[in-house]
C-alpha cells in the first residue's frame, strides 16, 4: 500500500480546535506509517466566512503539532476551471442536467410532501429520462445543474470505522452540483479533489457520512472507484456536547499559548479515538509506528482536561531544562519580568528544573518560579501566624549558620537540620516563617533547594530584615 494517499481537507471559517485537528492527525500518521502522501487542501468556497486569517490558523496548527504535508495547500478557489470543466463534461454524457425549477417552487414542493407524510426531496421533475417530455424552460432564469443520481439499487461502503453501511438509492434525490451562476457546490468540489488528487483512503468526522454515498454515486458515475472511508466518531466537551467553538472549545494554538507543550497535546489527541492495548504514552515515532484504521474507536470520544494536563505534566519532566528555558520566556514577559530582571535573578535553567516536577503547563512554572525574581512581599496574617517570638531566636541562629555554610542544597540543609536541634523546633516550625521571609510564600519546593538558588546574602539580608523587625 506504498501508494496510500490521505487528506486534510478544512474550511478557514475560524479557529481550528482539537476535534478539527484530530481530522488532519490520523490522515497524516496513515499516510507516515504506509509510506505515503498526505494532502492538505483548502476548502474554501464559503467565500462569505472564508478567512485568511483562519488559513493562517490551520497551518500554525498543523506546524506547532508537527503535522507536515507532502503536496498542497490546494485551494478550490482556485480550481473552479477544473470543476465547470467536469461539469460540462457530465452534462455532455447525460450525467447531469439543467433544471429550471425554482427556490419557491420547490420549498412549495417539499411542503406538499412533508403534509403527506412524504420524506421532503427533489422529484425528478426536469430530469430528462425516455419517453418523457420536459416542461419548457422559462426565459431569462439560470438553472442549476442536478447530478442524474441512480433511480435504484444501494449505494454501500465498508466503512472502516462504522461497518457496513448502505443506502437505498431511493433515498436520495438529484443533487445540485452547480448553482445558478455556474459555481459548483461542495459535495461536487469534494468529489473532484479526491479524483483529481487520487485519494485512497479518506479519514473524516462521521458528520460527513450522510455525504458520503452522494459522493461515492458521482465517483462511479465519472468511472472510478471510491476512497476506503473512516468516518470518525464526534468528539465531545467535558459537558457530552458536541466539541465546537460555539460550546467553548479552545483552539489549537490557545493550548500552545497556555503552556501546553505540542508533543503532549498531539499524544493526547492520538487518544482521543484510537488506542493501541493499554498504552497511554508514547512519542510521535510510537504513535506513527503503532496507528491503523482497525483501532479507531466507534463510539464519541470525550474531552478530559485533567488528563491532558497529566500528559503535559509528563511530558515537561521529561523535557530539556533549556528548551524549557526558551518556551518560559514569553510567559515572564506576559508577567511584566524582563530579561533583565531574569539576569540579575537565580540561573533560569535551574529554577525551572527545579518547579518542573509540580507543574501542569509551563505557565504555571513560570508563576510559580515569580517568587525568585520579584522581592517578596509576605501577608502580615501570615507571617503573624508563622513568625512568632519563639521562632526569630531560631531564625537569627539560622542566618549566622547560613553565612558559614557550604552553600549548597545539602550544606544548607545541614545548617537547618542543626538550627533545628538547638533549638528543639520541627522542620515546619522553621520551613514555614522561611519561606515567608524569603520568597513571601508558603508554599514552594524543597526549601533547602530553593535556597540554593539564591545568592547567599540575599537570603541572610531578607532573613536577618525580618529578625530585626
């Protein structure tokens, strides 16, 4: 299967987010594993709510996840020749006709039929069949182009998620390949790009499934056979609704902005309707190796937050500290610390080594790591609460300890655990005022590797101004 090829085929009206994306995902790692071609196409004949803002969006998307694609972007915007040329051509076989009947008559049509009971569709009225005498086509009106869609028999595919599926062609009407001014609709653009483009395998959500037979009927009627099709199931928010921009979905690049790392959102979203046994972590390599259209899930995938933010947590231990250094940086400037106060601060590399294992986003190590490069500023309750009489004698002896002590993690926490002896207090009686003292919170990481990163007489200086007061 060497010559597998798989597509993307988006429309730019707005920001693309997991559930989009997941559409470009398995495309892309089918055609990696089979040794083949991933196609990326436009479909951007929404012309009101096409956007090349939106076109921006899909592509820094796809390049911050590592979705890369061998041949496009094709937009069918600019492919319009290529689809009336087709048209042409059907009509000229008998594969497509003109048919006069107007918006009004057949919204009058179709209500005729519903207050029957009937299934509201197009009745053949201008199709031209044998024997049959066609009404006379009114002047000065444009018609629309029908494709002639079998009369009988079923259209049917062996879906590579859903099964078996088929449909009676009784079901379906003539549909509308081109409007009145001649541009063609998407189900025909859809039908011309696979064609033209030689896709094999189409992998799409299943809210193109009722699209699908009228797609396979206009493929065969142009002589070729159709795509294989994986109609994947919806994905589904937190709250089981529909995963979309209108029921607060995020976008791709929100995730980046938000600390996410692309490796674990990319991880996740490979979970996110496939499965291979019990593994839940791997890396793209793994994941490209592994994939196949046999374990795409059936049934909705639904988004969970938390778990995401386990990959993430994850996936930033395992990262390098300064490739982590480089993507912290614009969260400190987002915080108002410039370069230069990161200068004259602790080595970043080492303070986020060293709140990395606590994070979920690197936003989050990023206002965590603000206490090194901001002075601290302690609430009074607390530091009423921590600082007590019987802890400043403590607290004195410590700084004079830490003035001779070898000022590392472990000399340093030799000269607290001896301040602690002298002065019979536990390690939170004198960890927590510390804290407070230096950093102005309570809650940090080991404290004696806190201290650590901080030039000595800056924490003598803020413990001893506290002592004194």
């Amino acid at each position: 299967m060497s010559n597998v090829r798989t597509r993307f085929a988006p429309s730019p009206t707005g920001f693309i987010h997991l559930g989009n994306i997941r559409s470009a995902l398995y495309p892309w790692a089918f055609a990696r594993k089979m040794k083949g071609t991933f196609v990326l196409r436009i479909e951007d004949t929404d012309v009101e709510r096409s956007t090349s803002a939106s076109v921006d969006a899909i592509l820094e998307g796809m390049a911050w996840l590592g979705l890369d694609y061998d041949e496009g972007p094709f937009y069918q915007m600019q492919r319009m020749d290529r689809y009336r040329e087709v048209v042409t051509q059907m009509l000229e076989q008998g594969l497509a006709y003109p048919c006069y009947m107007s918006t009004e008559e057949l919204d009058a049509l179709r209500e005729r039929q519903r207050e029957a009971g009937e299934k509201p569709r197009y009745d053949g009225t201008w199709r031209p069949e044998p024997g049959k005498t066609l009404p006379t086509p009114p002047a000065g009106v444009a018609p629309v182009i029908r494709f002639r869609n079998p009369l009988t028999g079923v259209v049917a595919w062996d879906d590579a998620v859903k099964g078996r599926v088929e449909i009676s062609n009784e079901e379906l009407d003539d549909l509308v390949i081109a409007r009145p001014d001649g541009t063609p609709t998407y189900n025909f653009c859809v039908v011309v790009d696979d064609l033209d483009m030689r896709i094999t395998h189409v992998i799409r959500g299943d809210d193109h499934v009722n699209n699908t037979p009228r797609q396979i009927n206009i493929l065969r009627a142009l002589g070729a056979e159709p795509p294989v099709y994986a109609h994947l199931p919806t994905v589904l928010n937190e709250a089981g609704e529909k995963m979309s921009k209108r029921h607060g979905a995020m976008s791709v690049m929100g995730y980046r902005d938000a600390g996410y790392l692309p490796e674990a959102v990319l991880n996740y979203l490979a979970r996110l309707g496939w499965s291979h046994g019990d593994a839940e972590i791997f890396s793209r390599e793994q994941f490209v190796e592994w994939f196949d259209l046999e374990h795409l899930g059936k049934s909705p995938a639904q988004y969970d937050h938390n778990k995401l933010n386990w990959l993430n947590n994850h996936y930033i231990k395992e990262a390098d500290n300064a490739r982590l250094t480089g993507l912290a940086l614009p969260f400190f400037a987002e915080c108002g610390v410039d370069d230069a106060t990161l200068a004259k601060g602790p080595l970043l590399a080492s303070v986020i080594a060293l709140m990395k294992d606590r994070a979920t986003t690197i936003k989050e190590i990023v206002e965590n790591a603000l206490m090194f490069y901001r002075e601290p500023a302690p609430e009074a309750e607390a530091l009423a609460q921590h600082l007590t009489d019987t802890v400043r004698p403590a607290l004195a002896d410590l700084a004079a300890a830490l003035r001779a002590a070898e000022w590392t993690k472990e000399g340093i926490a030799a000269a607290l655990k001896a301040t602690l002896g002298a002065h019979k207090l536990k390690m939170p009686q004198l960890a927590m005022p510390l804290r407070l003292v230096v950093v102005g919170t309570t809650h940090t990481p080991s404290i004696d590797a806190v201290l650590a990163l901080f030039d000595r007489d800056v924490v003598v200086s803020r413990i001893e101004k506290h002592v004194r007061a």
